[in-house]
C-alpha cells in the first residue's frame, strides 16, 4: 500500500510541476500569457516602472476588457487608433463598448498613474490572444520631465521618445522623471546612478538581460545646473554615464543630445569624444539649436515642450537614429 501511495504521490507531483497553477497558456489573457509582450521595465507584478512602459497584444473576437485592481489612470489605442484616456477606472474596464467587427485586432496599453498593476485580459467565449509580433528594434529615451512628456496633453504618450518610436515601427522606453539629473546633488536624483535600476526610485538593480536596447538617446543636463554640478563634474559623471551604459548594451547606437536650453554643451561634446577616443565610434553628439522656438514649440515658454514641439524633436531624431539601427 505504501508503494502505492507512493508512486501516486509521485505522479500528482510530476503533474503539478509540469501544469503550475500559476502557469498561463498561450492565448488566455492573464498577465503571464506570452502572448503578451511588456515593454519597458516591468516589475514581477507586472507593473511598469518608468514612464512610457506599454503592454502589447493581438486578439481575436469582437470585444476586449482589461482586469484592474483600484484605480487607474491609462490610455488605450485599439487597431492603431488614437489613444482614449480612461481615468480613475478599476475593476473589469470594457475597451470596446461597440464591438468590434469578427477579426484579429491589436491593443496597446499604457498607464499613466494610479494603481498600475495589470489583471489580464476578459475576451469573447473562444476568443485569444495573439502574439503582436512586435519590432525586434528597441530605443530607450534617458532624461527628465523633457523626455516624460510633463506638460504636453498626454505626458509619456505625446513625448517626443514614444512619438519617435511609434513612427519608426519600434519598441520603444522612456527612462525619465521629472525634476531628474545626470549628478545626484544636493537633493536631485542622479540619472547617472538611477537608470541603472528598475523603477524611478529604490535601489532594486535592472536586470539588462530582460531586453538589449538598439539605441539609447539621452538629454539630461537642464536641471544639473540648478543644483550646483559644476562643469567638470557633469563631464566626468556623462562620461562614466556612456561607459556604463555601453557595458549594458555592447552593440547600441549611444546619442547625447544637447539641452534645449544649451546647458553643459561643451561637457557633454567632451564626454562624447572621451568615448569616440578609446574607440568607441558607436557615440554620437546631437545638436539641438534651432530646434525648437520660444513661446511657439513650449507649453511654459521656453521650458516643457507642446505636443506640437515634441513632434518638430521626434522629425529630427528620426533621420538621425533611423540608420543607426538599420532603417530607412
């Protein structure tokens, strides 16, 4: 009877390890459902960690509603349409109040504040999901409320970064704060040291194996000057700053842009050259100016881009960094 028993335990335990219960089949909506493809810096409870993180996915069927736990803040983009912005919803959010016609649709997620713990999926009785196929290309876009979006109509989803990257059909992040410095001084948070973790706060590590970005873009510098960073001190934190990105991302095209208020411009040249001189030809400086024009291209004159501004940034970046990763 013991060896029974035995051999039965042993069968029920092979089973549970082969079919977990926390296990997700492919095409069931939950949040492990591969299917799903999470952009950005995702923690294990599936929340996103900066700003510009997104969910991706196919589905068939006609209708789509998202599992929340409390409430949220987020903007929903259905087949490539323009973002609808859902706020304070929580529990089962329906996405599609009209159905959708019979077919395979996308979807795209992005939350803004609020409690951004993503529940799954709820779709059609035989329905699934699909995998997006998204790019295999992937920019991260390093900075501080600039590079967030602060102040244009839709933060992180009109930002110059995510314009960019939608237009160039690839994933794309946006690794930024508002208020954020490349040296942590004098109550400044340091992008220098903070980029290097999960979220925007804490000091939980990044795992750099998750993704390899094709291209980091960076524009830090505006702040650094309110909080005393002198010149040398700036060039050699952007310095180390490209050196340790590199080390993360051995094969990424880097980009230094120069502050739209021109900020530490001969530091960030010299840094960039610090780079180009031990050989790593694989750095580029951006020239800003002229760019973008007082009380025109700003929501607050000449600090915090508008929507239209963020795209005049996102028409520039483009033939810059197209080639740099393989595109046209």
């Amino acid at each position: 009877m013991k060896k029974i028993l035995a051999v039965i335990l042993a069968a029920v335990t092979l089973t549970a390890a082969a079919h977990p219960a926390t296990a997700a089949s492919p095409g069931n909506g939950s949040p492990a459902d591969p299917n799903i493809t999470y952009v950005g810096r995702w923690d294990g409870a599936h929340v996103p960690q900066w700003t510009g993180g997104y969910l991706v996915t196919k589905f068939t069927g006609t209708t789509v509603k998202l599992k929340q736990r409390n409430a949220v803040n987020m903007y929903v983009s259905i087949d490539g349409r323009p973002d609808v912005f859902y706020a304070g919803v929580s529990g089962t959010v329906d996405l599609t109040p009209a159905p959708l016609a019979a077919g395979t649709h996308t979807l795209r997620v992005n939350y803004r504040s609020g409690d951004c713990v993503f529940q799954g999926l709820l779709l059609d009785p035989g329905a699934r999901t699909v995998d997006a196929g998204t790019s295999t290309r992937l920019v991260e876009f390093v900075g501080d409320s600039i590079t967030a979006g602060s102040l244009s109509s839709k933060l992180a989803v009109t930002a110059y970064g995510w314009v960019l990257g939608e237009r160039l059909g690839v994933r794309h992040t946006q690794i930024a704060r508002a208020g954020y410095c490349l040296v942590a001084q004098s109550g400044c948070v340091g992008q220098s040291g903070q980029f290097f973790n999960l979220g925007s706060t804490g000091t939980t590590p990044w795992d750099f194996t998750r993704y390899q970005a094709s291209a980091v873009v960076i524009n830090l510098g505006t702040n650094d000057i309110g909080h005393g960073v002198t010149g040398p001190a700036f060039q050699s934190a952007y310095t180390n700053f490209l050196r340790g990105i590199r080390a993360k991302y051995p094969n990424a095209a880097l980009f230094a842009m120069e502050t739209f208020k021109r900020r530490y411009v001969a530091e960030t040249k010299a840094a960039v050259a610090a780079l180009n001189g031990s050989g790593d030809a694989n750095v580029s400086y951006i020239s800003t100016e002229g760019w973008l024009t007082d009380n025109v291209d700003y929501a607050d004159g000449n600090g915090h881009p508008n929507d239209a501004g963020h795209v005049k940034v996102a028409n520039r970046l483009a033939p810059i960094v197209a080639p740099k990763i393989g595109l046209s």
